[in-house]
C-alpha cells in the first residue's frame, strides 16, 4: 500500500486490514483521537511510541509528548502535525 492508497481509504467508513499502528494512524486521520490513543496505548514498542509521541503533540500535551518521543528513540520535529502524520504513515507502510 502506498501513501495514496492509505490516504483514499479514509473515505470509507472503517480501515482497510491495516497493522495496529496504520489504524491508529487511520482513525487519527478520520478525527477519532481517542479511538487512535486506545489502539496504540497498549503496545510497547518503538513505533507505537513515535505515534503515542505524535498523537500527544497533537493534542498539545507536550510534555507527555516528549516523554513518548525519548522511547521512540526520536526527537520532537519542527514540522506540522499534518507532514509528522504524514512522515510516521510512510515509514510504517
């Protein structure tokens, strides 16, 4: 699946079969921050913590979302939430 393809299946009304970390991004994308918070909180890994890192700069709680980048191995980026969204989709397709 490439960027595009990830991107037009947010107009359907439930995500493709994607990994754990592509549906939180999915349902993050669809404006269902918390339904993409549940999803990724219970894993415990580096990628999801770069999303629990992103969804938490999003939401604006910056020092949590600095404490989810360290376990990411990853540092805050200065760049808008929309190219982060779009760089960790990337990374993970």
């Amino acid at each position: 699946m490439t960027l595009h393809d990830f991107k037009d299946s947010l107009l359907a009304d439930s995500p493709p079969h994607l990994s754990i970390y592509l549906q939180a991004l999915w349902y993050d994308a669809k404006s269902d921050w918390e339904k993409a918070h549940n999803l990724i909180q219970e894993v415990n890994d580096e990628k999801a913590a770069w999303i629990h890192a992103y969804l938490h700069r999003k939401e604006g709680d910056i020092g949590n979302a600095d404490y989810w980048y360290r376990r990411a191995r990853k540092t805050r980026p200065d760049i808008s939430l929309n190219d982060e969204w779009e760089n960790i989709s990337n990374a993970l397709l």
